[in-house]
C-alpha cells in the first residue's frame, strides 16, 4: 500500500492478521455478521480478506477484535486497515479501548465512506493517547457506524488490521 511504500512503515502485524483476517479475527458484534472473503479484489493481501453483512442498515452495528489481554502499541504511530468504500455518506468509525470495563479509557475517530473501492484508513495513535486511551494496554478494537443509511444486506470489505511506525529519517532526501 501507499502508506507501505512512500513512509516505509514498519509494519507490526497486529495478531497475525495480515495473513489471518476475516472471520478468525474479528467477532460477529452488534448487528453485524463477518465472514471470510476469498474472491480476488475483495481483499488486499494474501487470500482472505474480511467480509461484513450488516442486518439492519438503519441500526448501529459493529465488528470487534477482543484481545483477551492487554496488547503494548505504545512503541507505534499509527494504526491502519484497509476499507472497501461504498458511497454510502455513512460515518464509521475507528475504537480503541484499553483496560476493558474501564468507563473512561476509549476513544474513536471517524472516517466517512464517501468513495467507492479500497483506501488505505490510517489514524495517528496520538488521537487517541490525547484522549486518555493507554495505548500500552489495548484490549479491542471496533470498527463500526452509529447511524447507517443503507439497505438491508448491505455488505463492507475490510482487510489488514495493523499499527506501524513511520521511520521519518528517511522520509525527505535532499538530492544535489
């Protein structure tokens, strides 16, 4: 991807999932079914990407990755995940909790699905370190929308969880 080749991001594949997503990563949650998704350009990496079918377009609904422990992403900048867009003007959304049960320690940042096909979503982690979040102990991640829009059956593509570091010392070369 961009971010891969242009920043050259360091790239900690969070859980496995760069050869590993789909259904054996996150959970079915919220008024949201995930499944594996094996057809060629519906996933960006290896052969499975993540297939979500929501319900009931015009409730809330979400997927989520519960880690069972805390995860350390404080060494990162930034996490990212590849999203096949569909034009809906839907507003998703990006959470990470830590110390699960906490009340206080979870933040989210939106993204609109305001394209058609895949974009690499990339959030700084700071985002979400400013706003209390331990990003040493990160215990799920929810990808999700408040109020959707669509119609029934309406299907979203997700592949490669991940947080990175951007080694910015080789960013910008002065050539002369």
């Amino acid at each position: 991807n961009s971010v891969d080749s242009i920043c050259e991001a360091q790239g900690n594949r969070v859980d496995g999932v760069k050869d590993g997503a789909g259904s054996s990563f996150w959970g079915n949650q919220g008024n949201a079914t995930v499944s594996d998704e094996t057809t060629y350009g519906l996933n960006m990496d290896g052969t499975k990407g993540t297939k979500v079918v929501i319900a009931d377009p015009c409730a809330s609904w979400y997927i989520q990755k519960n880690y069972g422990s805390g995860q350390d992403w404080s060494g990162e900048d930034f996490v990212g995940f590849w999203w096949y867009g569909k034009s809906s003007g839907d507003t998703f959304y990006l959470r990470l909790v830590a110390t699960a049960g906490s009340g206080g320690n979870e933040h989210q940042v939106a993204f609109d699905d305001d394209y058609t096909g895949w974009r690499y979503i990339a959030f700084p982690l700071s985002d979400y370190s400013g706003a209390g979040v331990s990003l040493a102990d990160i215990q799920y991640v929810t990808i999700g929308c408040f109020a959707a829009t669509g119609s029934d059956g309406q299907t979203y593509y997700q592949d490669i969880l991940q947080v990175f570091t951007i080694a910015t010392d080789n960013l910008w070369t002065a050539h002369g």
